[in-house]
C-alpha cells in the first residue's frame, strides 16, 4: 500500500489510538475514501448493502424459510442487514425492474390493428353496390356494436369511448361509399348519439355512491373524472399507467406491512411477542416475496432475450417462473410455522384465515391505488 493510502496510526475523527479498521471510540472507519477510489465506491454502495458479506449472507439465510427471521429474534443481528433496510432495497429494486419487464408496447401493434380493421371495414363497404345495401351493412354491424356497448357499465371511465368510436367510423365508411357510388349522403343518427353519449362519457360522470362512507365517495368520483380526461392519454399511450402503478407500489407497501403485522399480533397474542418482533417476521416476509418476484422478472427479461433460442428456451423459463411463484405461498406457510412453533393444523387455519384477509386487504389496496395513478398520470 503506498504512503498516500496507507490506514493512519490515530483516529483522524477523535485521535484515539486505532487497533483496527475502526476506531473503538467514535466508530469511524479507518479507511478514508477521499484517498482510496475502492474505498469512495465502497462507501456509496455501503449506505445501502453494507457491504462486509452480510448481503451474502442475508439473502442466502432468506431463502430458508424462517432461519432469518428466528436468527435475528434470537439477537444474532450484527451479521444481517437490518429487516428495514432490507425490505426498503429490495421493493425499490423489484419495482424498478418490474417497469423494465413490464412494458406494453401498444402503439405500433394498436395502430395496425386500427389500420386493418379499418381496411376490412372499408373493403366490405366497397362490396355495395346501391345505397340499400350500404345501409343493410351499416345497420348490421351498427346493431352488434350496439347490442355490446349497452352490455359496458356506465360508470367505469371510457368504457363505452371504443364503441363510440367504432360507430362513428362505420358512420364514416357508409358516407364515403354513398359519396363514390353517386347516392345521396344522409347523417345517421348513430353518429350523433355516438358523439354525444361520447362526450358524456369523457366529460361528465355521474356522482359515485357506494355504502362507504361520503368522503371515500368524494374521492373516488373525483378520480373517475381525472381518468376521463386521461383516457386519451391512457390510449395513446398506456406504459404511463404501468409506470404510475408501479412507482406507487412501495409507498403503499409501507402502509400493508404493519398491517400484516398487526395481524400477526392479533392471531398470535398469546405468543408473547411484541408488535415490533411481529414486524420483523412481517417485513422478512415481504422482503422474500419481493426477492422472488424479482428473480421472476428478471427471467421475464432473459426469455426475451433467448427467445430466439427456440420454444425449449421459453418454456424452461416459464417452467422456473411458475414454480417460484407457486414456492410463494408455500415458504410463507413454513415460515410461519417456523417462527411461532404451533401445532400444523393451528398453523394451518391461522395461515389461511390471516391470507384471506390480507389478500382481500391487498386487492382493495392494488385497486385503489390502480385507480389513483390513472387518475394522475
């Protein structure tokens, strides 16, 4: 080590007498990382990982369901990366990757498709030869199309906007053939209850009631209307909707972890556990959940890539993502087990009965918070 690096005798923080790479006194490293590049990058990352191997040897012990969990409640702490942090990294980096791995490439794809049903209809259009069967046309495929808008409810946002602008196209396929084959143009009425029903459709919202109470309905009516005026957006360009969703998932992780906490206390309270301890086991949890669910994107993201491979590639890959997703429920359940040492059948009923509830928990909240980052997009 040259002169300019090499670990000085004193704490340069508090001149206390080093005996190793940290000063016993303040907790300083020795190393300082204006002198060393290694040390500078070491330091940026260690905010984050810490990295000493107990990364390493945090996510191998995660793995196996319970042992890090028990470990950490039994005080072996010093070794593994606190459960917060953990859970903080990993739901950052997940998501992240899920706006990578999850990309709807809409527009190209949703513009042929819009090209050749325009072409289709307008081919069958040119097969007329009178304005009878311009009209017989138009009235048979107006009607079907017709027949599924009323089948949309009415108050989910642009719901009805596709077969508005079906009909008006149809409208406008019928007047070009009745203008080449020399007929006289009439205005149908589809077009103007299209455009109206349309513009009520994107415009005004009938006020949203529910048995929750008249804030909750407050907001969502307000949302409904935000996403009126997105749809457009939203059509154009839907990878706005996956990226919003995503980006607001940690933030609402944040509020479901004590959640699932708290009802661990609730199932568990003669366990002698503390909130808190119920929190580690729960945030350890979700940090394994969102550990696969990142290993399942990322081979998301591999079987793009050897798609060219052949069809064992994909298959192999589609193979491993369905067994880590089926390994989910499964390692929460040892889990459990594991860590409040109960009866398997107590196990067993208690697992359930606190996964429904969560589940519809996390369902209304996955909801919600689709509904929200539409509206804001």
């Amino acid at each position: 080590m040259s002169a300019s690096h090499a670990v000085p005798a004193d704490c340069e923080n508090c001149q206390t007498p080093l005996q190793g790479h940290y000063c016993h006194a303040c907790g300083q490293s020795a190393h300082n990382p204006v002198r060393s590049f290694a040390h500078a990058v070491e330091e940026v990352f260690e905010s984050f990982w810490h990295l000493d191997g107990r990364i390493f040897r945090t996510l191998r012990d995660l793995l196996v369901p319970g042992r890090l969990a028990n470990a950490y409640l039994e005080g072996k702490r010093v070794r593994y990366i606190p459960p917060l942090r953990l859970f903080v990294v990993l739901s950052l980096l997940t998501f992240f990757v899920a706006k990578i791995a999850v990309h709807i490439d809409s527009d190209g794809k949703d513009n042929d498709a819009r090209t050749q049903a325009t072409a289709q209809l307008r081919g069958n259009f040119d097969q007329a030869r009178t304005p009878e069967e311009v009209e017989l046309l138009r009235r048979k495929l107006i009607d079907a199309l017709k027949e599924g808008r009323a089948q949309m409810p009415a108050n989910i946002p642009g719901a009805r906007a596709g077969f508005d602008a079906s009909i008006a196209n149809i409208d406008k396929q019928a007047q070009r053939r009745l203008k080449a084959i020399g007929a006289p143009v009439t205005v149908a009425p589809e077009a103007e209850f299209a455009s109206s029903d349309a513009d009520k459709d994107l415009g005004e919202s009938t006020p949203f009631e529910s048995p929750m109470p008249g804030f909750a309905n407050r907001w969502v009516d307000e949302q409904v209307k935000r996403i009126n005026n997105n749809v457009p957006r939203l059509q154009e360009d839907p990878q706005r909707a996956v990226n919003a969703f995503f980006a607001a998932v940690p933030s609402t992780l944040f509020v479901l972890v004590p959640l699932f906490a708290l009802l661990l206390k609730v199932f568990y309270f003669f366990c002698k556990r503390g909130y808190l301890e119920h929190l580690v086991v729960a945030l350890y949890s979700h940090a394994f959940l969102l550990l696969d669910l990142l290993v399942v994107l990322l081979l998301s993201l591999l079987g793009t890539a050897v798609a060219s491979w052949g069809a064992w590639a994909a298959g192999l890959i589609g193979l491993l993502q369905f067994a880590l997703v089926m390994w989910m429920p499964v390692y929460l359940l040892l889990m459990q087990q594991r860590v409040y040492r109960q009866f398997w059948l107590v196990t067993v009923i208690k697992y359930c009965t606190i996964g429904g509830i969560y589940f519809t928990v996390v369902i209304f909240a996955a909801t919600l918070l689709a509904v929200a980052s539409i509206a804001r997009i």
